[in-house]
C-alpha cells in the first residue's frame, strides 16, 4: 500500500488551493526609465507601465532634481548639506545623475535599486516614501574612471530568484552582487566565463553583447538581452555564459536596451533609440511579436519588475490562502517554488505574513529531517533561498513553516526530481 503524508496541517486555518504557472503573484506593471522628453535621450526620469493596458504612467520621479537631499544608506539619515563631487559638482545630488540604465524592482522591500552610469554607487528609491537612498559606504565596482569604450559601466541589473540583486558591467568582466536587507553589502563575484559551445559570440564582445538589460528565471539563472539584440544565459553558480541566438522580428535600428517579464510570461523589450515600438519576445524561440502602447510611446533605457521567467512546461507554485487562528482573522499567504524541484533548490515566498521568527523545516516521507532553517519576517514579502543535499534521495518531502510558538502555519509537499 503506497502512503503519504498529509499535505496540509492547521489549526483553526480556512484553506484555499490554487495553482500558478508561474513562481509568484505575478507583476501587471514594470517601471521605466525614460526621459522628459518623447524623443529625448536623458534618462532620468521614473515611469511605470501598465502591462495590461500598455499604458505608461505620468513622471513619478524626477531624477534631476539636485535641490532633493538623499540619505544615507547605512545611517538611514538625510544628508546635512548638498554633497560635491570633483567631476560632477552639485549634480551628484540628483537622484538619475548622469543617466541611468540598470534598473532592479525588489518588491520584498518595495524598493527600486538603481546606479547611475557614470557614478559608482549603488542607490535605490524607497517607494513608500519615494525618499533615494545612496550607499555612501561601499564602491560598487571599484572603478569610478568610466573606460572610453564604456566597458566598465553598468547598463544591466536584476533581482534574481535567491533574492539577490545582480549587476553587471558592459563587457562582462564584473559581476557584482548585493544582498536587499536590512544590511546591504556588495561582492564582486568576478568575470562571466564564455561557454565553448558559443562558436565565437563572446559575452565580451562589444559587437554583440554590451549594454541592453537582464532578466532572471526561476531556476537560478540570468539572461543577457543586449543592445545587438542578441541573448546569453548565466548561470549564477559557475557563472558560464551561453549564447542563444539572436532575437528576430525586430525592425532594423532597434536596440534591446530595457527587458521584463510580462504575466503570461513573455519578455516585454523597449529600445532607447527608437521610440516606434515595443515587443515581445518567446524566450524559446527567440521571436520578436509587436507590443501595443496606449497613449504615449517613450523610449525606455531600462525596464524593472519582480516577475521571473518560467522556463519549464510545468506548474511552478502551489499558493495556499489562509486564515490563522490569531484573533484577528488577518490573511496570509505561502508559495513555494519551484514544485517539482529539478535543482536542488527551491524557494519559500512570504507574503505579508506576521512578523517575527519563523522555521523552514524539510522532513522526507519516514520523518527525517534534511534541511532547517530560520528566517526573520519583516510583516512584508520575503523570499528565502532552500537548498537540498545533491545526494537526497529523489522523490516527495514535506515542508512545513511553523512560527516561534512551534505552531505549524503551512505545510506542502514537493517533489525533488
């Protein structure tokens, strides 16, 4: 007789099971970075797009404003007086100074982290507030002198599916990595490494792979649209870059400078240079299809959500509603994703749920425990990364979440392939 485990345990818990394609609440809107200007090239102002409607929004934020005083990252304080820089003067005070074409939604933290092109440091918008923050304490690449070539400038940035954010210079030398918490800290992971089968087109190579924006997939991947319109996959791990091809269907003079994820799960690309148009893209095929703009079309340096690419034939969340016996009949929510598990890593997706301290158990089907962790909640979304030992035995495990009183509030099982 074949037995399982029960797939939900609670105590007083009102449940509802609906299953997603895809590994979250998926994003109906991406930010843009465009300029005042319909035809302009100052890319210095914040705009959001409904992807919906295919309609952008009015300026949220004016990135050349140097009267608005950042803060501090690190302090959290405003800064007392104008800050001065030895080649941009006062102008380093504007939020976009000298442009801006990475652009990455943490919607954990409900923050848009950013850097300008020709100022190393990393800065992000708090969207509650709209308050810029500057990390004034860290260099982000360490090369403040932008190459005459512009291969040490930052045009592309994401946050990935561990819930990191990734960075990455023109010419592929420097891949940095920034963590989105309470504390911020900056590694530079090093060079993106070509894979053989590239049969020459080098994530190197200014002809076919500087600028343009990534995105990132469920699996722990990242994907290089560049300005050439040609596409690469990273892998975080071994940071192997392999090319895919070249997008077709894009009219000529068109350059992929801004990429995110749609809700059906397509890639939404805009150019900087040719206002006539958006696309989207098959990430199997490699097709470009016209995208429809309502009202205004802007041309976009860079586009930002939280949506990752669902790159398998299979459902990729189980999300449980429910209502806790606390009292205050408050609703949470719990996803899991990827379900099955094809890398030995998944991650747990908190959404608003109470704050306070939290554990990830993950039992196999005789009891026996194979992971454990202990995650802090803030009282707003927060993925955490789970790893699996390689060497567990493929098949179902449970994993439970219970709170700091021991109290089970979510329980799924997965199946590790």
């Amino acid at each position: 007789m074949k037995k399982s485990l029960p797939l939900f345990y609670f105590l007083s818990a009102a449940l509802l099971l609906t299953t997603f394609s895809f590994a979250q609440n998926s994003d109906k809107f991406a930010y843009a970075i465009t300029d005042v200007k319909q035809q302009g090239a100052n890319w210095s102002y914040l705009r959001k797009i409904d992807l919906k409607s295919g309609e952008f929004s009015e300026v949220l934020l004016n990135g050349t404003d140097v009267s608005l005083l950042a803060y501090n990252a690190s302090t959290r304080k405003q800064f007392e007086a104008p800050l001065n820089d030895a080649r941009f003067g006062t102008a380093i005070n504007a939020a976009f100074a000298t442009g801006v074409a990475a652009l990455a939604y943490d919607d954990r933290n409900n923050r848009l982290y950013y850097t300008p092109m020709f100022i190393d440091q990393l800065r992000y918008i708090d969207l509650k507030t709209m308050k810029v923050y500057y990390v004034a304490d860290q260099v982000f690449t360490g090369k403040p002198q932008k190459s005459p070539d512009q291969g040490n400038i930052v045009t592309r940035m994401v946050i990935a599916s561990d819930g990191y954010g990734y960075a990455m210079t023109n010419d592929a030398t420097q891949l940095i990595r920034f963590t989105t918490g309470k504390k911020l800290e900056i590694t530079d992971l090093g060079t993106i490494v070509d894979d053989q089968s590239n049969k020459g087109v080098s994530i190197h190579n200014s002809c076919s792979s500087f600028g343009g924006d990534i995105i990132a997939d469920d699996e722990g991947n990242i994907y290089v649209f560049s300005a050439r319109n040609h596409v690469f996959k990273i892998n975080l791990e071994n940071k192997v870059a392999t090319h895919l091809g070249a997008i077709s269907g894009l009219p000529n003079g068109f350059t992929v400078n801004a990429a995110a994820i749609t809700a059906d799960n397509k890639i939404l690309v805009g150019s900087a240079l040719l206002a006539s148009s958006f696309f989207t893209v098959d990430h199997k095929s490699l097709v470009a299809t016209p995208y429809t703009i309502e009202g205004t079309l802007w041309q976009t340096s860079d586009l930002a959500n939280s949506n990752l690419l669902a790159t398998a034939n299979r459902p990729k969340a189980t999300t449980i509603d429910f209502k806790l016996n606390t009292g205050d009949n408050s609703e949470s929510r719990v996803s899991i994703f990827p379900n099955p598990v094809t890398t030995n890593q998944f991650a747990v997706q908190f959404n608003e749920l109470e704050a306070g301290q939290y554990t990830i158990q993950v039992t196999d089907v005789m009891g026996r425990n194979i992971s454990q962790q202990i995650v802090n909640l803030g009282g707003e979304k927060q993925i955490q990364s789970i790893k699996i030992d390689p060497a567990a035995a493929r098949g179902f495990y449970l994993v439970k979440v219970v709170d700091q009183n021991k109290r089970s509030v979510f329980s799924t099982k997965i199946l590790v392939q």
